[in-house]
C-alpha cells in the first residue's frame, strides 16, 4: 500500500488572523455606513417633495432650528425655498399672535390671597377650600392637582412622557422662591445656580449669537432683571414672559411700559405664548418641527410649572409647540410660554442636571439668563 501524505495545516500568523479581524470590522462599519446615508437621503428625498407640504415644511424646520444639521434640507431644496419655509415659519418675527392678549392676574389666587376663585373647586380635587392662614406647600395636597408634595421641600420633579418624547415637570409650590437670574458668555445653568445659591431651574429666553459658538452671552428681546432693564425690545408689543413682584406670572405682549406698571421683576422675551387665562393658544402661525422645548407656566394656585422635553436622541425625537401645551394644560396652567428650546434645553436641580441636553457636549450650554428657586 502506498502510505498518503498527510496535509500540512495552514498555520497563520497572529498578525494575520488580527489583520482579517480589522478587515471584517472594517467592511462592516462601511456597509453600515453606506446603508445610513442612503437611508438618510431617501427619508431626506421623500420628506422635502412637494406633495407632503406639511411634512416638507416639519421636516425642514426640523433640520433648520439644529446647529449641527441646518444643511441638510439645502441638500434637496434651494436656497429660495428654505427661506420662504423659514419666513413662513417665524411669521412676523415670531410675534404674528395676538398682540393685545396679555393675562388676567385676578386669576391666581396664591392660598392666603383674598379671590372669588379660593372657593372654587378645582377639577380633580375634593371640592376642599384651602387654609388662607396656610402656605402654598400645606395646601396642596388640599387642591388636589394629581401631585403631593411629600417630602416637605416645596418643588415635586414628575417625569413625562408622550408620543415620541420624553421630559420633566418640575413644580414649584411657592412662586415667591422663584427668580430670573442673568447668565452670560459661557455661563453654564450649573454655575448660574451656583452663583446665585438657587436649588434648581431651567434655561431662559434666546441670546444674539454673534460668534457662531452657542456661547449665550447676550441676551436677546426685552429682558428684565432684578428689576432693572437688560435689553430692550424688539417690536412694539413683544411676547414676554414674567414674576412681578407678587410672585404672579405674566405671559403675553408686552411693552416696556407695561412692565413697569405691573410692577415686573424679572422676566424675559421668547414666543410663542402657549395658554393665556386658562385657554389654549393658536401656535399655527409658527411652522415648527420636532425638536428639544423648554417652557414655564404657573397654575391658579401660583405654582409655578417649570417643563423640559428632550429631544434629537433615540429615547425622546422632542415635541411640537402643541405637546408642550398638552403637558401644560395636563398640570393645570392658566398661563404658559414656550421658551429656548433645541440644545439650549436643560433642567438643573440639587448640583446636577435631570434631563439630557441635545448640545454636541451633552452637557449645558451657555445661557444668557435662566429661571430658578431657591
């Protein structure tokens, strides 16, 4: 019999086998890669033709109100039909509501304030009156607005959720705790809170970005602080949102004047106004897309309502401006304002922050001033 050779195995080097490993990887994360772009274009393609205008315009403001993104919808439109999307979007310079709207302040009744409305029942509650001699924080388990204050502290954090996003409600029980405070270049809500010795809060109103940088260092539209006038506005009647010194808050258009004359302490300019005397604002005339918000109200018992909603992130795409007026009315606001949304977007409370900012750092961006309590 004639003996067969045994076959030598093929014996490869380390180096080999871990070159082929780089390789498979790499040929992974290509593929992978050529599969997002081109999905990426066809979802791009298909929102931005003609014969979806409401999704054309979503999705394009969408893009447009990202730092990071705002090219993507010249990728498919011109340069005229952005800017007529964008000049449609923000109407007369985010002011096309109504400028006579301004609310009622008879309609908070803080416990311990005279008001027709301490005798009315609250939806929802017992139909108990609460004690005039009593604090906001002893009574509001008496109305009865869904949430208790059980800890004792004064401000009850709720996470929330809807239809594609996920935020926070933090409730502010006492609104006399409450503050504008000013931030500046590079002034994280962190070390605005720090500085001004405040427990918690959110970002504020909008700011000139000259540098490109999202640096927050000037505020932008009429602001007031302290009680003392930080810049002025822009339109004649401008939507404004703030705590006079009574602790009520104001929402609607506003002058100058008009401010001093109910007494303003703090307060800034942003749009639009969400709810104004218990009733739902027409948001229409913005065409807004799908992004981070952030907003303010206060209910009839004055507590106030401090709202975040992530957004761009797998977990939370972010809300419109009518999501944000659901959550609002879902806790009771007579008035509400939309403020700075997208990476501005940020909630701070005890040394850390609760939500998950959509800036390229994750963490807080500077802001020209912010909302808080102490």
């Amino acid at each position: 019999m004639v003996a067969r050779k045994k076959k030598k195995k093929n014996k490869s080097s380390p180096w080999a086998a871990f070159n082929r490993v780089l390789d498979r990887i790499f040929i992974f994360l290509f593929v992978t890669g050529v599969i997002l772009v081109c999905g990426g274009l066809g979802v791009g393609y298909i929102a931005t033709r003609e014969e979806f205008p409401s999704l054309r315009d979503t999705f394009v403001m969408t893009m447009m109100e990202t730092r990071r993104f705002h090219f993507i919808p010249r990728v498919f439109l011109s340069q005229d039909e952005c800017s007529e999307i964008l000049s449609r979007a923000r109407g007369a310079g985010g002011d096309a509501g109504d400028s006579a709207l301004t609310s009622d302040p008879s309609l908070i009744h803080r416990p311990g304030q005279t008001s027709q409305q301490e005798t009315a029942a609250v939806p929802g509650s017992e139909g108990e009156n609460p004690d005039p001699d009593a604090t906001a924080e002893e009574n509001s388990d008496v109305i009865d607005y869904g949430y208790v204050d059980e800890d004792g502290d004064g401000y009850i954090l709720v996470p929330v959720s809807g239809r594609g996003f996920n935020g926070y409600m933090l409730i502010v029980l006492d609104p006399s705790r409450c503050f504008v405070a000013r931030g500046g270049e590079y002034q994280t809500i962190n070390l605005i809170a720090e500085r001004t010795g405040a427990i918690g809060g959110i970002n504020g109103g909008a700011f000139r970005d000259e540098k490109g940088g999202g640096s927050g260092g000037n505020p932008e539209g009429l602001t007031i602080i302290d009680g003392q006038l930080i810049e002025g506005a822009r339109y004649d009647r401008e939507a404004f949102v703030g705590f006079d010194s009574q602790g009520i808050l104001h929402v609607g258009y506003y002058t100058y004047s008009d401010c001093l004359n109910l007494d303003i302490v703090g307060g800034v300019s942003f749009s639009p106004p969400l709810i104004i005397n218990g009733e739902r604002q027409d948001t229409s005339y913005i065409i807004s897309g799908v992004n981070p918000r952030t907003a303010i109200g206060q209910r009839a018992d004055g507590a106030i309502l401090m709202l975040v909603i992530d957004g761009r992130q797998l977990s939370s795409a972010g809300a419109k401006y009518d999501d944000v007026t659901d959550v609002m009315l879902q806790f009771g606001a007579v008035n509400a304002m939309n403020l700075d949304g997208g990476s501005s977007t940020v909630m701070y409370l005890n040394g850390e922050l609760v939500n998950s900012p959509s800036s390229a750092s994750g963490q807080s961006r500077g802001l020209p001033n912010a909302f808080l309590f102490r």
